[in-house]
C-alpha cells in the first residue's frame, strides 16, 4: 500500500513471487509512479484491465507495463487498461500524451497535466480534471473539473446528470456539439464550434463565458456571468429561450453595431434578458445639468442658457 517510483531512466521490475496487489486483471491498492523516461514493469501476463490503485504517468517515456508471454512483449498500460474502479486513480502528467484503442470508463479519478488523452470513447462517472485535451466525446454523469489551465473537450461533452466547474484562471473549451447539467465557472467556458447546450444554465459571477465565431451556447436556465463575449456569427449564437442571463462585469458582442444601428441583441435569440447585476442606472453629470441627472432620477433638466433669434448656443455633458 506504499509507492514504487520508477525515477527518470530507470526501470523497476517487479517479481510475481512477492507481489500480491494484482488478481484477474485488477491491480489493487499501492501507488505506481513513473517519471519521465521510467519504466515500472509489472508481473509477467499481469495486464491491468481495472484499475484500483493509484498510477502517475509524468512526463515523456513515463511506463507502466506488463510482460507478455503470447507475444514475447511488453503490453503498455494503453492497451489494456479500460476501467478505473472508485478506488482507483490515473494521472497522466507532465503533457505525456495518452493514446489507446479502448473504451475508457473512470469511476474514480482521471487526471490530465497538460497532455493528450485519445481513446474510443471515454466514460465518466468519477472525477475527470486538470488540462490538456480529451479527444473522445465524455459522456459524464460525475465531475468534471478544468484547473491549472485549459481543459479542451474536442469531441464534446454529453450527459446532464453530471457537474462541470471551471477553477479561477482555468478555462473549458468545447470544441463540438454538448449538452451538459450543472456548470459552476470561475474562469472561462468557451463555445468554439457546434451548439454548447446548457441545461440547467451556467453560474459564476467571475466567470467568463465565450461564444467563438463558429459555435451557439443555449441556456436551459437562469445564468450568472462575470463577462460575457458573443462573437457568434449565427443569428441565435447566444440562445436564451425564456432564460436570462445576469452579467456582473462586461458584455461584449462582435455585432453591436453603432449609432442608430447599435443592437444589444444582435444574434441573440428569445425573449430572455441580458441584464446587470446590482442596481444599474444611468447618470447625467456637468454644469449644464440643473436639477435631477442622478440615478434613481426618471428626469434631467439641461439648462442651455437663453437664446436669441439666429444664435446659437451648446452645452457640454457626461453620461455615466
């Protein structure tokens, strides 16, 4: 139930008379950790297909595998692993990517540290975190949390059960069509391509949320932001339906327009509201301004002088 470390370079190799942690496919409690370049060799024909212990991959040329008599080879963890059981735990870190033809299911802790995990498909239930890049759809009924970076979900994310939150200076980047539950966002969650449904609508008012040219992000409920940027080029990139959304610092949007053509709702879609949080109002302020011009004011007086026939006259002031 101790920690075997497999340092830069080196390569620990483990012998079946004296470990007990591995029966029928499932390698039981410890933690296995291999650095950059290590190598941690498991029993002969002990493939791990559930994990139930703890394995750290950190850096390029990080291994954990097992000898395999039918083929007179090694078998990495990526060709056999397809399951991490509650109890156990992968970290894939030091931006080691991640490649295997199986189907992925975590039921208990899958980290990433900069890299990128490929595989059929990927199933979570259990805690998915860090950054890097996920390039299979998740369908996620658990947790997801993007922290130390940008946690990019380039097949998508899919299932409303499960909860997604976004680490102050991280973001979530969505590179395809998803429907998801829960988000609480500290830091930025971005629609870069196909529709970002959010069913139970998007909380966190420090939180950005970003609508790229070529995506939409629906709201299923009322949402709090910090800033909101729709640069979305479809006429409802930024679909309310009937939900509005509260913005508590910026609202930027790449079809405003100007003058008389200025659009607050430009490729906004239904009859939700974008609205700003705390008492917002507006103010008139300079010496031309008489009487009223405060916020809770429904009338401002500006006094221009008197004017003779054929004169002209001006007067300068501020709106706040």
């Amino acid at each position: 139930n101790g920690t075997l470390l497999a340092e830069s370079g080196g390569t620990l190799n483990i012998e079946p008379t004296t470990f007990t942690n591995y029966s029928s496919g499932t390698l039981t409690g410890g933690t296995y950790a291999a650095d950059a370049g290590g190598t941690i060799q498991l029993p002969t024909n002990d493939f791990t297909t559930t994990l139930a212990a703890n394995i750290t991959l950190s850096g390029s040329g990080s291994v954990v595998e097992a000898y395999d008599n039918s083929t007179s080879s090694y078998a990495p963890l990526e060709s056999t692993l397809t399951t991490i059981a509650p109890t156990g735990s992968l970290s894939i870190l030091g931006g080691r990517n991640y490649t295997t033809g199986n189907a992925l299911t975590n039921d208990g802790v899958l980290q990433l540290g900069g890299g990128t995990l490929s595989s059929s498909s990927l199933t979570n239930s259990g805690t998915l975190e860090g950054y890097g890049t996920v390039t299979p759809q998740i369908a996620n009924s658990g947790q997801i949390t993007a922290t130390g970076g940008t946690l990019t979900a380039s097949g998508g994310i899919q299932g409303t059960s499960g909860t997604i939150t976004v680490a102050s200076g991280a973001g979530l980047t969505v590179d395809a069509g998803s429907t998801v539950g829960t988000v609480s966002n500290s830091g930025t969650v971005t629609a870069q391509s196909g529709t970002l449904s959010l069913t139970k609508g998007i909380q966190g008012t420090s939180g950005t949320l970003v609508i790229d040219s070529g995506g939409t992000a629906a709201i299923g409920g009322a949402s709090t932001v910090g800033t909101l940027v729709d640069n979305g080029s479809a006429a409802g990139a930024l679909a309310l339906g009937g939900n509005s959304i509260t913005v508590s610092n910026d609202y930027q949007n790449a079809s405003f327009g100007s003058g008389n053509a200025f659009n607050a709702h430009a490729n906004v879609s239904g009859s939700g509201q974008i609205l700003a949080a705390g008492t917002p109002g507006m103010s008139l302020t300079g010496t031309a301004i008489t009487s009223g011009g405060t916020v809770s004011d429904t009338t401002a007086t500006l006094n221009v002088g008197s004017l003779r026939v054929g004169g002209t006259t001006s007067a300068d002031f501020d709106i706040n």
